[in-house]
C-alpha cells in the first residue's frame, strides 16, 4: 500500500511540475509577444509619420520649416528627450500614460526620420529596411533560443557605444568620409550585439516582473523601447553603408 501511495505521489508532482512549466512558457510567450507588438507598431508608426513627411514633399512650407531653419534642432533632439523621460519616469507612470509616451516617442522618431526620404533613393531605403528587419529577426531568435548566456557581452557593447557616440560627434566636425565608414561598420556590429543581448535579457527579466501585471505590462513597453532603439541605429548605420544617395 505504501509504494502505491509513493508511486501515485511521484506522478501528482510531476503533473504539477508539468503544469507549472506549461504556464510559464506560457507566459513567457505572451511577454515576448507583446514587447514585439509594441515595438512593431510603433516602427509602424514611425514609418508612416517619415512617409507623410516624404509625400510633403521637399519644397513643402512644412518640410522647410522641420528641417531648413533652427527647428531642426528641435527635431532632433526631441527623441533623445523622450527617451530620458521614459527611462527615469516609467516607474512612477501609469501603464496607459507610458503606453501613450511612447507612441509619441515613435511619432517624433518618424518626424526626425523624416528626410531620409530626401537624402536616400527609395529602393535603397527598402533593401536597407529588408536587410535590417532579416537581421533583427535572427539576432533576437538567437537571443532568445541560445542557452549561452550574453551578460558578459552587454557591458563591452555598452562601453562599445558610448565610443561610437563619442566618434559620432567628433565626426560632426571633421566631416571624414572614412570615419563616417569606420562609424557606420561599428555601429552595425554594436547594434546586432545589442539586439541578441537585450532579448536575452528581457527574456531574463520575465522572472523579475512575472508576479506583478502591472509592472510586467510596464517592463513590456520599455523591452519595446530597447529594441526599437536597436532596430532604428541597425537601419540607420545599414543604410549609411549601403544607400545611394539622389543626386
């Protein structure tokens, strides 16, 4: 009677054990999906905010404004100001205010985006979205299938990019043709880093926030953040290496 009881006991725990693990890689999934809708939709956004701008057109009072006078600045550097706010603010945030601050954030991207439509032939701007979407694609399903783990990686990436900002700047002045190269070539490698890191990472993270819905539903939108901001740099650079410009 007693190695019945033993027997029957080992099959209820691993039915549990079963269960359990069922349920998380459930919800492991639906975190996942989710951070990827985000940032889906607001690249969606984004696209169509630097398209309405293109269709404007180069001569448009509008355009002329954005980018041919001191607003530009303001162009610029409005998505840097988002970023802050939603890196250092989103834990006091509602979950629909960060939601919404981000899809802002997305719109001013595209409005800063907007005249690469100007600069780029438009073919080269697609193989350069082609290109970034097959590589992103690849970079986070190995970030988020590997079993090696990347967290040795994130703090040479980081160092990594703080250099390239830095060369970007310098570049800004000296106008090098080979720099511009040297920048684009890193930045691409750094952001393909980045990628792979960063979804391994968000992966990690499900643990942290999986027993509060509201902090998951917040950690998803800023997982977004970190991946759309990583899809942009990998198009950008991409498209610097490979775009032909109108003459």
């Amino acid at each position: 009677m007693s190695d019945f009881d033993r027997n029957a006991s080992l099959r209820w725990g691993t039915g549990v054990a079963r269960a359990g693990t069922a349920e998380y890689d459930l919800g492991l999934r639906s975190y996942m999906l989710g951070i990827y809708n985000h940032m889906t939709l607001a690249l969606a956004i984004s696209a169509l905010v630097a398209v309405g701008i293109f269709m404007l057109g180069r001569s448009s009072p509008v355009v002329q404004a954005l980018y041919g006078s001191p607003l530009r600045w303001v162009v610029m550097l409005a998505p840097l100001a988002f970023v802050f706010v939603l890196s250092f603010r989103f834990e006091k945030m509602s979950y629909s205010s960060l939601l919404m601050t981000f899809w802002a954030f997305a719109a001013v991207m595209g409005l800063s985006m907007g005249s690469i439509g100007f600069v780029y032939k438009a073919g080269s701007i697609v193989q350069a979205l082609f290109a970034t979407t097959a590589a992103f694609g690849a970079l986070s399903l190995y970030g988020y299938t590997t079993k090696r783990s990347l967290s040795g990686m994130g703090s040479f990436l980081v160092m990594g990019l703080i250099g390239l900002i830095i060369a970007s700047l310098i570049n800004i002045f000296m106008q090098s043709s080979v720099m511009s190269f040297a920048i684009s070539s890193i930045g691409v490698l750094i952001f393909a880093g980045l990628t792979a890191w960063d979804t391994q990472r968000l992966k990690s993270e499900y643990d942290v926030v999986s027993g509060d819905r509201t902090m998951a539903a917040k950690a998803s939108v800023m997982g977004a953040l970190s991946l759309y901001l990583n899809f942009i740099n990998m198009f950008q650079f991409i498209l610097a290496l490979t775009g032909s410009r109108e003459d």
